[in-house]
C-alpha cells in the first residue's frame, strides 16, 4: 500500500509545477532552480522569504504582471503550506504581496 505524500513533498510538486508555467511566461528562474535542486524547494522558499531584500524573481515576475506567479503568492494563496512557514516568512510574503497591490 502506498503512503501518502508529506505536505513538505506537496509543496515540492506543486512548487515546481508552478516553475514550469513561470518558463512558459517567458521568465526562467535559472538561479531559483539552482538553489531549489541544491537545497529543495522548501529550504530555497525560506531563504527567500526570511529576509528583509525582495528576491529578483517577485520583481521580475511582478513587472510581467504575474504577482500571482510569485513564491510570495503560492505560500499566501496555499493556506495548507502555511505550518512550513514561520510568522516572519508569512508575513514577509503578506508585506511585499501588498506593496504591489496583490492583496
């Protein structure tokens, strides 16, 4: 009988599921895959959402129009991811989520 997936190996499909339609959107998130096959998707994300400095992908994404296609989004819009998350990650993605309007 098979297992179920952890929430942790949920994150990672649906993470790299959403990277595909980033690459399909024209921006190819070279250095965010680099991290995420170094370190996994999960590790990569709270690096980029424990600092104070907005990564290059959340501008490059937004300046396409595609906040929703932002790691900061896929946390925020994925309530079930949250307990992966500290309350400073959460709420950095809530703080750069506003600061374009998101939510």
């Amino acid at each position: 009988m098979a297992t179920a997936p952890t929430l942790e190996q949920e994150f990672e499909k649906s993470f790299l599921d959403d990277l595909d339609e980033c690459r399909a959107l024209g921006y190819d998130p070279t250095d965010l895959l680099r991290m995420v096959h170094e370190r996994g998707a999960l590790i990569a994300s709270r690096q980029l959402l424990q600092g104070k400095k907005i990564p290059y992908g959340f501008t490059r994404l937004c300046s396409l129009g595609q906040a929703k296609m932002t790691i900061e989004a896929f946390v925020h819009d994925n309530p079930k991811f949250h307990p992966l998350f500290s309350e400073k990650q959460l709420a950095n993605c809530e703080a750069r989520l506003k600061s374009v309007g998101y939510v």
